[in-house]
C-alpha cells in the first residue's frame, strides 16, 4: 500500500474538518488549559458543549 500524499491529507482535512479560532487573554487562556487537564482541546471543547447543552435542558 503505498503513502498518503500530503495533498490528499490536507484535501480530505479541509472538506471533513473546521477550525475555530480565539484570541483569549493570558489568565482565560491559562484557566481553560488548567480545566482541561491532559484532555485534546477538541475534547474539551466537545464535552462543555454537551454540559451547556445539558444545562439549558435542565
């Protein structure tokens, strides 16, 4: 089987993914990394959606 190329990659990444972006200031920056704890950003982020979503059900 032969390598991926980076083109392929970066196509499928651009059609499958979105990226968010936010300037934050240094000490909400460093609160949400030190919520997160070892968690990947993104299931961090997925997981306070699911509370807030929670919440507002509530």
């Amino acid at each position: 089987m032969g390598k991926t190329s980076t083109e392929v990659k970066r196509r499928y990444n651009e059609k499958t993914y979105k990226r968010w972006f936010a300037d934050l200031r240094n000490e909400d920056f460093d609160r949400i990394e030190a919520l997160r704890g070892e968690q990947s950003r993104a299931a961090f982020l997925k997981k306070v959606v699911s509370l807030y979503e929670k919440n507002l059900a509530e």
